[in-house]
C-alpha cells in the first residue's frame, strides 16, 4: 500500500497509528506501519526520554513520529498553579459529590495522581519537543492546530516532518498557510477532540483545500476496506487511534476498562466536554453523563476542566467504578470486538485493504490477477 507519503518516509503501508503506548507504536512502526506515540501524558521529560529511547532500539530501525498537544497561541507565564485557581468551588463540590454517590474511594496517600493533561501547556510542550528533538522522530504532529513558527522551523532544520490535525476545510487551509507538511483530516466519528463533519464528507474537501499537501484520513477507519475508503477520496494514508486501544500491546492498565471496550456498539461513545473542556469522542458513561446533564453546572473551558477532573479519572480508572469508567474512543469502538495483537490487527488491515481492491477492479471490469 504505497502512495508519495510511504515512500517519503520509507514505511511499507501508509498506515500511521497514533497511540499513548510506546510498545503500541513500536509494534505498528515492525509491522510496516507508522506508529505515532502521543506526548500529552508525559509530564516529566525523562519518562518521554526513557522511552522514545526503548522505542529507539525496539522499531526494528523503522520510522516512528511524535505527537505533542500544542496550542498555537501562547499563554506566557501562567503555571497549573493560577489555572488551578480559577476553578470555582461549585464545580469542585460537584465532583466530589459525584464521586461520593458512587462510592470512589480516595487515592492513598502518596499515591501520586497519574492521569493529568497538563502537555497542553506550552512550557510542558516544549520540554517535550527538546527531548523529540534528541531523538530520530521522523513526524512531528500537533494536535491543537499548527504548532507555532519557531517550532515548525526547528523541525524542518532537522529534516522533521510537520503534521498537524484538521476537523475542517478552513483548519487545514490554516496548516497549510503555517507551513506544515501533512494535514490529518479527522473525522465526527473519531476518538478524542473531534469536530462537527464526517470523514466521508471531510476528507475529500480537505485535499481540494490544501492538495498537492499530502492528506491522511482519520477518524472511524478500523477496517482495510475502510482503509481503501480514505484512499479513494484522496487521502495519501490513513491516521488510527481507537482500533489499537485493545491490542495486547496496549498499557491500558485495567480489565474492566478493556472488557468495555470490547463491549460496546459504534452507537455507545458521546461527543462530551467532560473530559477536557473541548468536544472530544470517547465511551458514554455515568459520568460524561452527570456533565452533560443541563442540571449539572456544565463543564468548564480547557484547559480549566482537564485539571479539575484529573484526579477523578485517576480514582475512577485506578478502582475501575464500572460505570464511571471511560476512555476516549470513536465510534469504530463498534468493531474492536477481541484482543488481537498489533501484527494481528495489521495484518487483517492490508488483507481487507487487498479485498477491496480486487472488488472495486471487478466491479470496474478490471483483471485482478
Ligand atoms: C485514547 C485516544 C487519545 C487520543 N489523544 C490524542 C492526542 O493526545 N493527540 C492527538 O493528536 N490525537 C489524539 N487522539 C486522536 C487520534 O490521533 C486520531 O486522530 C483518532 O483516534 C482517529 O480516529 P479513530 O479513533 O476513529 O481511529 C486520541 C485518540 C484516542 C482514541
């Protein structure tokens, strides 16, 4: 499966998997793909280095991308401390009380809380970029439009390619004036941030906007008929998140969590701010719900709502209280029905990729030999 983008890059299919699991993007970068680890989790800049270093000797010297959460304008001189302030104590009874009715219990003492977002900020982000930088990282990816000019600069010194994401037209115009070189066309029915328009109807606009820039499809891709899809409408590859969440590689850290996943209909996420403060898809659950409720007090702006409920999710995640567990994931959730490995999941991705081929050629009257 090669377009201009593979070749470029020298992958084998132009298959980019992100994930937040270094073993994860490792596995996928073997199999021929183009793992993406995802930096937001990384609040200290060693950990990041400790394992872009293991990814380094476990890639097999295949390629390998970063993606940071960067917003493009900056916010100078405002520590987690002044944000943390501007939450008001309505919303902080709220959790608690939430939690309370559901009986979580409290972290112990000394057990730091894990899950924090705090890679948004623009001092966090950086340090990680210096840590990127240090390493072969072939991709350099932004999650929160383009990544600012000194930064897309520095990349393209380092002979680092610039991607960022896009949820409509305008937005990857907007990538494209800033220099970047891929735009990542995601989808409605993505997992994470996500916009308003389907994949079906934004990948196509987004190559007329920004083409001859290579476009990769994101968003509700779990198959390689799905795959074919994001090709035909002009995309160069296609960017993954959810599908590799339950793969035997994935560090998810709970059964109960994984046995959800593996549960759930295309029909059981919600586009919910409860998470971050911006819309991002991830599973329907007692507690995307308690937020979206119009008796609640509602959800406050980002970056404001990922520090107030950080510690929450911890707690949740770290005694698995079924019905307020949750993880971002798309609708494409509908189809990760078993744990299969990253190989496993690949190699059912190029087959059904090869499938469709062959159907679209009969159907054109074309020889499939
Ligand atoms: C658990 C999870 C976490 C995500 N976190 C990020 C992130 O930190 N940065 C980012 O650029 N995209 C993030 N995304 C979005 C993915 O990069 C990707 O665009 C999306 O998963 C594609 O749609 P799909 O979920 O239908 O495959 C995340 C997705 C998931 C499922």
């Amino acid at each position: 499966m090669e377009t201009e983008l593979s070749r470029q890059l020298g992958i084998e299919h132009a298959i980019f998997g992100f994930t937040p699991f270094p073993a994860v993007a490792a596995a996928i970068s073997r199999a021929g793909g183009f793992g993406v680890l995802g930096a937001v989790r990384y609040t200290a800049p060693d950990d990041l280095r400790r394992d872009l270093g293991w990814m380094q000797e476990h890639t097999g010297g295949m390629p390998y991308g970063l993606d940071v959460v960067m917003p493009a304008k900056k916010v100078e001189g405002v520590s987690e401390a002044d944000v943390e302030a501007m939450i008001p104590e309505t919303h902080r009874r709220f959790v608690t009380d939430t939690l309370a009715r559901h009986g979580v219990p409290e972290l112990a003492e000394g057990e730091a809380s894990g899950w924090r977002i705090t890679g948004w900020m623009e001092q966090v982000a950086r340090s990680q970029l210096d840590v990127a930088f240090d390493h072969p990282v072939k991709l350099l990816a932004n999650a929160l439009g383009p990544p600012p000019a000194d930064v897309v600069a520095r990349a393209h010194d380092r002979g680092v390619l610039v991607a960022a994401l896009a949820g409509s037209a305008a937005h990857a115009r907007r990538h494209a004036e800033a220099g970047i070189d891929v735009v990542v066309a995601q989808g409605y029915e993505a997992g994470g941030h996500t916009g308003e328009i389907a994949s079906m109807v934004l990948t196509p606009e987004v190559v007329e906007a920004v083409g001859p820039l290579p476009v990769l499809a994101a968003g509700g891709i779990g198959s390689g008929e799905q795959i074919a899809a994001g090709l035909a409408l002009g995309a160069q590859g296609v960017w993954l998140g959810s599908l590799w969440l339950t793969t035997t590689e994935a560090g998810l850290g709970s059964r109960a969590l994984t046995a959800k996943l593996l549960a759930a209909g295309s029909g059981d996420t919600v586009r919910s701010r409860a998470l971050t403060g911006k819309p991002a898809r991830q599973l329907r659950t007692a507690w995307t719900d308690v937020w979206d409720d119009p008796a609640g007090p509602g959800t406050l702006p980002m970056p404001l709502q990922g520090l107030l409920v950080a510690e929450a999710v911890s707690r949740i995640q770290r005694y698995e209280v079924g019905p307020l567990l949750g993880t971002p994931v798309g609708q494409i959730v509908g189809r990760m029905n078993s744990e299969r490995s990253v190989r496993e999941v690949f190699d059912d991705l190029t087959r059904g990729f090869e499938r469709a081929v062959d159907r679209i050629n009969r159907i054109a009257g074309r020889s499939t030999s």
